[in-house]
C-alpha cells in the first residue's frame, strides 16, 4: 500500500499524474489506481472499473452553499445550520458517507447536540451485526481469499455489480502466496440474474451456476446443512434446485481445501435476511468439521464499515446508538432512520453523503441539512445545502476496507476549494 506518488509534471503545467492512488468508490479501496488531473477534471485509469470512473470522473464545479434553494457564502450557510442544530431536540445524523476524520466530527456534533447515527444502508448492515450477536461467525481476509481459496461460492450475488474488480483483484489475480495456481480456483454461483462472465476462469473453465429462486436462498442452505448432517431430503428439488445438484455442490466444498462462501448484506432485500446469514455462518461452521471453510461478508459501500467502525471506537456501540440521554443509547430498532422519521421521532435531519449515494436525503418533515459534493440540483426541501469535498478526491482521509482489517489511506488528487465533512462539523462545533 504504497503512497501516492505524483509524477512531474507533464507538457501542460496543470496536467499531473499520481499513481498508487486508492480509490474509496466501493469498499474494496483498490490501491494502485493511476489519476490525471487535467486542471482539475480527473481521468482514471482502474482496470474495467466503470464505478471508479464514475466517481473521480464526476464533473466537478465549484457551487456555493445554499439556504432554502439560496445561494450564500460558507459562514451564512454554517450560521444557518446552527440556528438548527441549536433548536432541534432530538437531532438524526444520516447517511454518514464520509471517511474517519469526516465520522468523528459527526459524532462529535451527535454528542453535543443529543443525536442519533444511523448511516444509509443501516438496514442491511443490521442484517450482519444480528447474525454476529445472536450466533457468531468465521469469517476470513480479502488477503486470505486471494491467497489461499480454491472454492468460492458466491451466495446471491455476482460481486461485480457492486465491487466491480473483485474477480480481477482476488479471484483470477496473477500472483498469490503459498503457491495456490488461481486459475484452477472452482467459481460456485448460487441465484438468479447474476453476471456470471467474470466466473469464467482465464482457461475458459465455465463456473457451476445453481439457479435458485433468490428470497428461497435460506432454504436452499438449510438443505445442504441437512445433506451435509447425513440427512435425506423428501424433495427433488430445493428452491428451484435440483437436489442432485445440492449433492454436487456439497462434494465440491467438502472436497475444498480452504473453501469461502461470500454473501452480501444489499442483496438480501428480504424480511429477517439475518437468518439467512446465520444459516450460511452455520453452514460454514458445519463444514469445518470435515475441511476449512469460511465466509465473507462483501458489502460495506458508501463508507458504512467506516462509520460503523468510528462509532463503535468511540462510543463503545455500532451505528444506531442515540446520545440524547446524555450517554450511549444502542438499539437497532427503535434508531433505524426510516422508522425515526416515519414516526417525526426526530426533529432535523443532518444528511451526508460524498461519495456515488444517497444525495437526495429521505422524505421527512423535519428540517434537512445536506452535506454533499457538488450536485447538478438539489432537493428544494433541504433547508441547508453545503457543497463538501469527497475523501480521497478533493482532500485526503481514511477508511476501513470492506474485510475490517485494515484501514488505508486516501490522497488528495486534485486541489480543491470544498471543505471536507470534518471541516464543516469543526465550524458547527465551534459555533454551538
Ligand atoms: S473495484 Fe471499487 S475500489 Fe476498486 S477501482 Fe472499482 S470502485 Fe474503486
């Protein structure tokens, strides 16, 4: 994980080129992208990452900070938000895209001001952290799936569509340690409407693709937890699978010498999916009974480890804690955003969100003070609108990789005139 490295400059004295650079457009943080900046509009160079593009390529304007659609300068703006902040009694931090420094601030103001964090995809996040708390799980490094796996099954998901070089980083990477030959690694899909072309192995070795019904997936583990306890199923087929193939499956991860099932809390859209991940995590802890399985959680986009991580640094609690009493309040239920707001349990919403989601805010009738890069147009019910830079783009920071393990650093690749999350939540707490 070297530094960024900025070359000379180029022929054109406002053309630069930084290498190493690592990119906080999915939580796989990639860290050897190379970025020019061409008097400040970014061309990025990231293997066949249209998500990356999307992010350091997004047009950038310099827009001044709104109050109810207004333009003002940064002090009204901060002024205004305040006077909010100042007058709200119950206050909910949202959306929470921002990177370490960015998630201290934040709570920092939550503190002060008696709030709730919640971050965007708070509901499935939830659907992880219940499994971990009600069963526990093994769960294994992107470093060990690149270096050690020989069997992935993907659960639900392709990976690509939401980490879109997760084939080319650690499924068919060139190189690995222990001398694992990555290409004779077996690619297992479970589901429908997946983009299955990254599973095909640089031989040309098409992956096994079971084709279950999506929201059944929880019953078709629980058959290869029977199947694998020695139990025979009454059934031909298991959510649109046939058991012949079960079987199959089975013998391949039982035949596994360090075997990985990886799921994604986003693509489990469906009433109490943590008891599909405690299945899997069953599964997985079934299975290590006879061979060495784990599994990976491949979710964590728009900065949501990061957040999490901070909160339970510093509060002691994951995400969705209320400081309102004065101290840390943890309950996942009653501090979920959308049931906060459907109930006007909250009277001002602080959004933010710098990285690709979530910049329109909620539908609320409470207040909203909006935190996020420059937009094309913004919600006219935000009562507060301040442009903020995005981490790793117009300023530097840090976030957690989607594995928790390590946190890297993000480069600054362009100057900028936006302020950074943390340096607006410094001017609000200066100011309350
Ligand atoms: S896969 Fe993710 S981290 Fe890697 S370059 Fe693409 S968006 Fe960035």
């Amino acid at each position: 994980m070297n530094p960024a490295t900025a070359a000379p400059p180029t022929a054109r004295s406002d053309t630069r080129t930084q290498t190493s650079v690592t990119c906080p457009f999915c939580s796989l943080l990639c860290d050897d992208l190379e970025v020019t900046n061409r008097g400040g509009s970014l061309g990025v160079s990231a293997g066949d990452c249209a998500r990356a593009r999307a992010g350091f390529e997004r047009e950038y304007t310099v827009q001044p900070p709104q109050i109810g659609g207004r333009s003002v300068s940064l002090e009204e703006a901060v002024a205004a938000a305040v006077r909010l902040l100042r007058g709200a009694r119950h206050p909910l931090y949202g959306g929470l895209g921002t990177d370490v420094a960015g998630m201290r601030g934040l709570l920092a103001l939550a503190d002060k001001t008696g709030g709730i964090v919640d971050h965007m995809l708070g509901d499935s996040m939830y659907r992880n952290i219940l499994a971990m708390q009600d069963r526990g799980w093994i769960l294994t490094t992107m470093t060990e799936v690149r270096n050690r796996a020989d069997v992935v099954v993907f659960a639900n998901l392709d990976a690509v569509s939401d980490h879109p070089r997760f084939f080319e980083r650690n499924i068919w990477n060139a190189d690995s340690m222990f001398g694992l030959p990555t290409k004779s690694r077996q690619v297992v899909y479970l589901g429908e409407g997946l983009n299955t072309r990254p599973g095909i192995s640089p031989d040309g070795r098409k992956p096994l693709h079971l084709k279950n019904e999506p929201e059944r997936l929880g019953e078709l583990i629980g058959a290869l937890r029977a199947l694998l306890a020695g139990q025979s199923l009454q059934a031909e087929a298991v959510a649109g699978v046939r058991v012949s193939a079960l079987m199959k499956l089975l013998g391949i991860m039982k035949g596994a010498k360090y075997g990985v099932i990886i799921w994604s809390p986003p693509r489990l859209p469906f009433a109490s999916a943590d008891l599909i991940v405690e299945a899997i995590c069953d599964l997985v802890k079934e299975l290590n009974a006879q061979t060495r399985f784990s599994g990976f959680a491949l979710g964590g986009n728009e900065g949501i480890l990061t957040a999490g991580a901070v909160c339970a640094w510093q509060s002691g609690y994951q995400l969705r804690t209320d400081f309102g009493a004065g101290f840390p309040e943890f309950d996942p239920t009653r501090n979920a955003t959308a049931r906060l707001l459907e109930n006007d349990d909250v009277d001002l919403l602080m959004w933010t969100a710098t990285f690709l989601a979530g910049h329109t805010p909620p539908a609320t009738r409470a207040p909203t003070i909006l935190l996020a890069p420059p937009l094309p147009s913004v919600d006219s019910r935000c009562a507060v609108y301040i442009p903020v830079g995005t981490p790793g783009v117009d300023h530097r920071g840090q976030m957690c990789r989607v594995d928790n393990v390590v946190s890297l650093p993000l480069h600054q690749v362009r100057e900028s005139a936006l302020p950074s999350v943390a340096g607006v939540c410094d001017l609000l707490l200066q100011s309350l």
